[in-house]
C-alpha cells in the first residue's frame, strides 16, 4: 500500500467506532496500517504523544506503583502485575529487578510513547504504550485500581513532547541481509558449547560461528538439544503446577524480554491459546505458531540447565522456559525430570 492510499487518521477513527470488539492489532492489520498509527490517530482526543526513551521512563516508572507490564511478539503475549523496581539504565541494555517486574530493555529499539485513555461508561483505562520505529509495540504498562494516578499524569506531563500529530509516519525497515546460510562446524560448535559456564555465553558462541540459533539446535546432537512433540510445553507447565514447582517463563520482542518466575497454577487452553491466568501472571501462547520445540541443555558452572525453547517458522524464539534457580545452586532434580521425561518428536519416516 502506497503512503497515498493510507487511511486518514478520521478513516481510522471511523472504523474502529464500527468495530469496537476487534483487538487494536487486529484493527490495524485489516486497515494496513501499524498499530503505533491506528493510537496516533486519537492525539488530541484520548491519546497524548510522549517521550519515547525508554531509560527517561524507567528513571519514572516506580512512582507508578503497581501496574500491569505487557511485553508481546506474534505468538506470545506476556503479562506481569507489580512494582518496577530496581531498575539500572544503560545505553546499550537496561534492566528491572523486581520480585514481580523482571525486564531486560534494548533501548534503542524504543522510539514512539504514547499515553493512552479508553473509556467505556464509568471504566477508564490508562496506559502507557511504546512502539519502535516502524510502530510495532514493544512494551505496555497499563495502570490498575491501585495504581498512583497523580504520579501517572505527572509523568505524562513532563514526557509529552510537542509533536501531536495524528498522523505516524514510519521509518522505513532496513533491508534483511541474505538469508544464505554459513556451513555449521559442528566439532567446533560442540567444542565451544560444552566449555559454557553461563547460560549467557551462547549469544557469543552463535556470533563467533556466524549462526543462528535453529542452526544450533540442529546441529549440536542430541545429548545437548533434542525436539519435543507439540504437547510439550502444556504438559511442562502442568507436571510443574502439579508440584508448584517455580519456573521461568521469557517472551520477548527486539525491544524487550520480560520474565516471570515462580510457580503457575491456572492454566487453560481455548482454541489455539494456551492460557495461564494466575494473580500476577498471564500468559498468552499462539500453540499453532510453534513450528519447532526443543529441550536443550547448556553447561554452566553448578552443572548443565535445561531449557524449554520454542521457535516459529522463521525461527525466531517465540517463549522459553527454565527451572527457577539462584546462581551458584545445581538445577533443581524435579525440573530436570520433568524435562527429561518429556515427550520427543517422532522424527522416524514410514518407508
């Protein structure tokens, strides 16, 4: 669609007071539009343009007070309700510690906020929305009755910028590279994943070898990462709410991983979505988005951790589970177990 034939933000008003139970992502994709545009649309009316920096929102977002954070990709949604807490900025990464709010922040992904009002009879909604450049969402925090509503429009206050223009205008999307694939020296992968003494030392060893984590997967052999059938992840969360033994749940986008960690308890499948509703945490899992799921262990210094990880079919991590544990303690023998009595894909071909 050329940018002459884009709807005007009153086209895009007028459609979604026609269609008032879609999804705002919904809404967007039937308009062809981003969904940072179908919000701009409403600037002046229940929407205000703020600041989009991630890291002058974190040095603000505790004066909020409980809140929920919604962090989403394409098959997941993930949300947490709680305090931001000790949050550390940073030019290249920032993160949030809290009990409840666990985030790792890419800042520079960050580029559009807006602050956002909903009205339905006496139910008033506000939230604080931050999109990327091309104005895909990359982080929500959505207030709640206990929220701090004057620290809420201080802040909104103090971020709005000048710029309130209904209209969003992207910033065109750099070319993907090639996507030829460089030939896997799986000795040397081998060699390289079985000295890790951190989980987080993959991300270096993927880099170093010029791959991409399916590759990885693929390649490494099956004493290190093996595939799961679809069942998995459900019988994972279920086998684990059985015990109440505490896990951790990442979903994330180019702009953001958010965390949960602890037990899940409420879990409920309707359709495709696989559904955790507990106090603090909701899940939201597109199952029939998962092309590939794996088991996959990874050495550490307390002994080898297993994760849970499941991919689309571009191979792109959609969501990923571990065991809770503390640094410097083995992986728990009841996660272990669990993961390890999981059902494998049955790969086998009738002749």
């Amino acid at each position: 669609m050329t940018e002459t034939t884009l709807p005007s933000p009153s086209e895009i008003r007028a459609y979604r007071a026609a269609n008032p139970k879609l999804r705002e992502r919904d809404i967007a994709a039937q308009v062809g539009i981003s969904e940072a545009a179908l919000v701009a649309a409403e600037c002046g009316l229940s929407v205000v343009r703020i600041d989009g920096d991630a890291n002058r929102f974190l040095a603000r977002a505790p004066e909020l007070g409980e809140v929920m954070a919604l962090t989403r990709n394409e098959s997941a949604v993930h949300e947490k309700i709680g305090i931001f807490e000790k949050a550390t900025a940073g030019k290249q990464a920032s993160i949030v510690l809290g009990s409840e709010i666990d985030l790792r922040i890419f800042p520079g992904a960050w580029a559009h906020g807006f602050a956002v009002t909903k009205t339905d009879g006496d139910d008033v909604r506000r939230s604080l929305q931050f999109f990327d450049a091309q104005g895909t969402a990359v982080h929500k925090v959505h207030m709640r009755a206990a929220s701090n509503l004057d620290a809420y429009e201080a802040i909104v206050a103090d971020l709005k910028v000048e710029d309130q223009s209904q209209v969003f205008v992207p910033v065109s999307k750099a070319a993907a590279a090639s996507e030829t694939e460089n030939a896997v020296d799986s000795t040397e992968l081998r060699d390289q994943w079985s000295k890790m003494t951190d989980t987080h030392q993959f991300h270096g060893i993927l880099r170093r070898l010029k791959l991409d984590r399916r590759q990885a997967l693929n390649s490494i052999g099956e004493d290190f990462a093996w595939k799961l059938d679809a069942s998995a992840i459900e019988t994972m969360m279920s086998q684990s709410a059985e015990i109440e033994l505490p896990i951790m749940c990442f979903v994330g986008n180019h702009g953001i991983i958010q965390i949960h960690s602890g037990p899940v308890a409420t879990i409920k499948t309707m359709g495709p979505w696989l559904n955790v509703m507990d106090p603090t945490f909701h899940l939201h899992l597109r199952t029939d988005h998962l092309a590939e799921i794996w088991a996959v262990r990874k050495p550490t210094a307390d002994g080898h951790v297993t994760s849970l990880e499941a991919l689309d079919a571009k191979g792109d991590m959609v969501i990923q589970f571990f065991g809770k544990r503390k640094e410097g303690f083995a992986e728990r023998p009841e996660w272990r177990a669990i993961m390890e009595g999981l059902q494998r894909l049955d790969t086998t071909v009738a002749a």
